[in-house]
C-alpha cells in the first residue's frame, strides 16, 4: 500500500505534492521489484536445472483471458499507455476485426490489422 498526504493552503498545489510524492515512492518500490528479479539468488532451480527440457517442446505456462472492447486505434493506444504494456489487442469499432497497436521507436505507434 503506498500512501501520501500534504498540507497546503490550495488543494490542487496539495495535489501536486502528493503526486510527487507517491511517484517517488511507486519508482522506488518498482526497482526494488527489479533488482530482486535480476539478482542470480531469486533464480529457481527448476528454471536453472533444463536436462529434462526437450528443446522441440513448447509449453504454455500462463494464458489469459479477457473481454475485448470494441474501440478505435487512438483509444487503444491510450489504453496500452495507462496499462503501461508494449503492446494492446482490441476490436476495432469500424471492421469489428482484431487489431493490435504496439510501440515503436521514437513515442510512434504501430497497427497491425489482418488481411483475409
């Protein structure tokens, strides 16, 4: 749980103090996160141990599932914006087919459509 509170004579300069406030602490709690997972100590000895891992075979181990509104190319890439993720699948509201939009270099977009 990350928590804040600030005392100010305006409520949005209050706002603003909490917002940089719970940022510091969101990004210092995100590289803890990090250097946990990149420290060789909080590898698992199944992942380390591959001789029984056949190379040829492909395992699924998490899939999900999820509603898939129907929206516009701009809408889904806000929404991937807010869920910071690299990529977003969604219907497009116009052909009411599965579009992906994905990052790019340079804060550019791009759309992937299928073509049948």
């Amino acid at each position: 749980m990350i928590r804040a509170e600030q005392v100010s004579d305006d409520m949005y300069v209050s706002i603003d103090l909490v917002e940089e406030v719970i940022e510091r602490q969101i990004n210092r709690y995100k590289k803890k996160l990090v250097d946990q997972k990149q420290n060789a100590a909080y590898f698992q000895k199944d992942f380390m141990d591959d001789e029984d891992i056949d190379d040829e075979e492909i395992r699924i181990i998490r899939s999900k599932k999820f509603a898939v509104k129907p929206m516009d190319a701009e809408e889904a890439c806000i929404q991937m914006e807010l869920l910071g993720h690299n990529f977003f699948v969604f219907r497009n509201a116009e052909t009411d087919e599965v579009n992906v939009v994905y990052k790019r270099k340079g804060n550019t977009y791009g759309l992937i459509e299928p073509e049948f």
